[in-house]
C-alpha cells in the first residue's frame, strides 16, 4: 500500500467541510483542532486567501504569535486590500511590541473600512506608544 492510497486526496467538499469546521473551531476558541483541521489545506492550498486567514486567526488565538504574522501576511501578498487581515496582522504585531508598525497597519485597515472596532484598536496603540516614551 503506497502512501497516496493510505491517505487519499480530500476532496472538493471534504476541503469545504474542513474549512467549515476550522471556522467552527476558532469560533469556540479552540484554535489547535481548528489547525489540525487546516492542516492538509495549508499543505495544498497555501495560496488560498481565506485559509491563510483562518489559520491566522488560529495561530493568533493560540499565542503562535510568528506564524500569525506570516499567515496574515500572506493573505496580503495574495491581496493587499484585505482590510480584515491588515487590522489583525496590526494586532498581532501590537502582541508582539511591535507598536509603530502595529500602528501602521491598523491606520491602513481604517482608512480602508473605518469600523470603530479599528479606530479603538488606533487609540490603543497610539496610548501604549505614548506611554512607552515617557
């Protein structure tokens, strides 16, 4: 038995019920199931917008800091306009100290959708950075 027979190819609607779930998942804050679930997507499916961004997401909640960054970062190789994803790769930097740069990519998600969820998120920082100078 070959290893391709031993673990065949998910399929079309096995990968949407992965994803599914995964959502599922971090949803429930259960971010380590939803990356085993991700698991043969990310494999196979690395340029694929949406999965990079949920398995950011999990990555965030599972404090995998690094990896979050990558994954929101390649959803914004893949598509610079994701407002979504610049707002929570800016969070993920504010986690990781990374304040100006946090800063940055949160003023650019406002100014693409100027929700006041990243406008508090821009407060935020800018009083963390202050009070960092002094």
């Amino acid at each position: 038995m070959t290893d391709a027979a031993a673990a065949p190819e998910p399929d079309g609607e096995s990968r949407f019920r992965r994803f599914r779930n995964a959502e599922h998942l971090v949803a429930r804050r259960r971010p380590l199931d939803a990356l085993k679930e991700l698991e043969p997507l990310l494999a196979d499916e690395q340029d694929k917008p949406s999965v990079q961004l949920l398995a950011g997401r999990a990555y965030f909640h599972s404090a995998q800091l690094r990896r979050a960054e990558r994954a929101f970062t390649r959803v914004l190789e893949l598509d610079p306009t994701d407002h979504y994803a610049r707002f929570v790769l800016g969070r993920t930097l504010q986690r990781r100290g990374r304040l100006a740069e946090a800063l940055a990519q949160l003023r650019m998600a406002s100014a693409m959708n100027p929700v006041p969820e990243y406008l508090e998120a821009i407060s935020e920082v800018r009083a963390r950075i202050t009070l960092s100078d002094r």
